[in-house]
C-alpha cells in the first residue's frame, strides 16, 4: 500500500455548496436586548450564537425602518454601549452573526429611548457650597 502526502485546506463553505440538504447548518439569528444607560448611551446584549462566529456587524435606525450601519462588535462580546447618542431620541438596533462560512439573519429590531439631559438650576443649592458657608459661618 502506497500512502502519499495530503494537504488539507479550509476553505469557506457556503450552504448552496452542499445543494439541498447540505450537511452545513443555518445560523440562528442573535436576540437582541437593550438597555438605556443615560442620555447618550444605549447598551446592547445578546447571547452567544455559535462558537465559529467572527463578528457582529450593528446597525441602528431613528425611525424603525431604515437601519444603517454603525459599528461592529468583535467575536468575544455579547454587549455593545452606543454612545455620542442624543438625548430624548428613540433608536432601533439590530445585528447579525457573522461567521467564517455563513451569516445570520438580522436579530429582532427592539428600540429604547435615550433620558433627556439632566437640567441643572441655577437655584438648586449646591450642597458642598452649603456645607462650605455653614462651616465658616459657624466660625464667625
């Protein structure tokens, strides 16, 4: 018996390489969470889709209809803070897995609003200021 050298290579594998019933799994879409953090930060969450994935690509919406993209998330994360967001605003976001042979589809579309910037009054007494005058008050 003759035995030779082989080389193995890895390539990437689509799903239509295998035609139908091809032995390649489709990739379940993430579920995504959001939670407002402040006035311009929304922090994203998600679990684990699979162990092949490479990144999660964002895109985020003002409206509910129309996504662009936004950043993307690295291979290790299940959470991603948007930030330099404006305050009061509605945002939808979304991801998909991406991996080295095939990619979700988008994850559900939830929104969350932003707080309004807190509005400090000129009135409203500071409290180490009053602290400060009581202290030199009580001295004199």
């Amino acid at each position: 018996m003759l035995l030779r050298n082989r080389l193995l290579l890895l390539l990437p594998v689509k799903a239509s390489d295998f035609g139908t019933g091809g032995v390649v799994a489709s990739v379940t879409a993430p579920v995504l969470t959001l939670t407002v953090i402040d006035d311009t930060s929304i922090k994203l969450t998600w679990l684990l889709v699979d162990a092949f994935h490479s990144n999660y690509p964002i895109e985020m919406s003002t409206d509910g209809i129309t996504f662009n993209p936004y950043d993307t998330a690295s291979f290790s994360n299940i959470e991603f803070i948007a930030t330099g967001l404006t305050p009061a605003t509605q945002y939808w976001f979304r991801i998909k897995s991406v991996g080295l042979a095939q990619t979700s589809g988008w994850s559900n579309e939830p929104d969350a609003t932003t707080t309004a910037t807190p509005v400090v009054s000129p009135d409203t007494p500071n409290l180490q200021t009053s602290k400060l005058r009581t202290l030199v008050g009580d001295l004199f």
